[in-house]
C-alpha cells in the first residue's frame, strides 16, 4: 500500500531517492578518508568538504521519511520546521502531510525549510514546483541562525537533518515557539552519537522537558518529544 497515496510525487521521490542511494557509496568512501564528523572544518578543509558534497542529496533515507509523514498526519502537524533541506527530498515528505492535513480537516499549514547552499534551494524550489507543493514550503536560504530567527506560531514538528554541530542550535532557535507536545526527529544519532553530543546534552536535561529515545533505522533516528517544562 501507497503511504502518500500520490503517485505523481511519489515517481518524483523515487527518482530523487535513487539518485541519492547511487551517491552513497562515494560519499562513505570520501568520509572514511576525512573526519567529517569531528567538529565544525574551517578553512581550506570546509571548503573541499562544501565543494565535494555541492552536487550530493543526501537525502534522508526513504523509510526514515515515510515515518516522518506519518507522525505528522498522526499529530495533525500543520507548522513543521526542517533543518537541513538539501534538494528538498524530506520537505516534500512534510509538506505532503501539511496538505494532506489541510485536505482532511481545513485550516492552513506551513514547512519552513532551511538551506544554506543557494544551488542546493534552486534545485528543491524545482522540485518543490514539480510536486504542485510550493505552496505549502517556506524555503529560507542562508545560515539558520539567521534565517530562523523570525518563527511565527506554534511549530507540531521539527527534522532535523542537519550538519552534527548545527543541530543543537537549529532545536535552541525553535524550542521557544514548539507546542506541548511537539515532535523533534534527528537523524544518525545512533552512528553519530558522540558528534551530536551538544544535542543530547540538550534533550536530555531536564530543564528542557523533552523525552527522547533512539529507533532502529538504520543509523539511528532520534524521536523527541517536548513533555512539558
């Protein structure tokens, strides 16, 4: 069974899937020779890092993505934040729930999406007119310490699929604005574990009032969920 139920988006996701998974192993092989994960790279290292990974996806991986669709139509998710848009795989994953939500119940929805890479937005603004779901995507270009400063209304949902260092404080900017019982998702957390460790000492204090648990998809993907303070 169909979990979109849209085969026009979804013959444009597996395309963009595909083209994602044959990247896969030279980006493993390209990691394998650099410590990408180990801290932030500046200088001539982020530069060869940004200019090896300009033309890769990385998208999330399909069955991490139809989870996430589901949570929010199971939570009725209509403000979702995404960290980490790339060329627009997840979003359209999000935004597919944001309008399916709106279909079954009214009412108005929104993704903002975040990328700093401006061929990487081009790119997802194609993709985001090729699925007829530009109207429901709020793409931000530029650095998301800036572009999600400005966050109106209560956020359902946040993915967080983002540079390691960057995830924390991506969650710092929206915390304030997340409803009780928002959804926070992270990917590799389990592989990544100690690169992301700025973000579970987040989750995990108290003060913050998330729970948060691992599932077992393949890397590891974080579920969170803001109890209350």
């Amino acid at each position: 069974m169909s979990i979109l139920n849209d085969p026009p988006l979804e013959r444009l996701l597996a395309s963009l899937h595909a083209r994602s998974d044959g990247q896969i192993p030279e980006m493993n092989d390209y990691y394998a020779r650099h410590d990408v994960y180990a801290g932030t790279p500046s200088g001539p290292d982020a530069a060869r890092i940004k200019a090896f990974r300009s033309d890769k996806l990385v998208a999330l991986d399909q069955d991490k993505a139809e989870f996430c669709y589901l949570l929010c139509r199971a939570g009725h998710a209509r403000r979702i934040v995404e960290a980490g848009t790339s060329y627009g795989v997840s979003t359209l994953y999000l935004a597919a729930a944001v309008r399916d939500t709106i279909r079954a119940m009214g009412g108005d929805g929104v993704v903002i999406a975040t990328e700093y890479e401006p061929a990487k937005a081009r790119a997802a603004r194609e993709h985001f007119a090729q699925a007829g779901l530009a109207a429901f995507i709020d793409l931000r270009e530029g650095d998301l310490r800036q572009t999600l400063q400005r966050i109106d209304g209560p956020i359902d949902f946040v993915l967080l699929d983002i540079w390691t260092p960057m995830a924390r404080p991506a969650l710092e900017l929206v915390v304030p604005h997340l409803r009780p019982g928002a959804m926070v998702v992270c990917d590799n957390t389990k592989d990544h574990r100690a690169a992301y460790a700025d973000l579970f000492a987040f989750l995990e204090d108290p003060a913050n009032g998330f729970r948060t648990m691992t599932l077992p998809f393949g890397g590891g993907l974080e579920l969170s969920v803001r109890c209350g303070v």
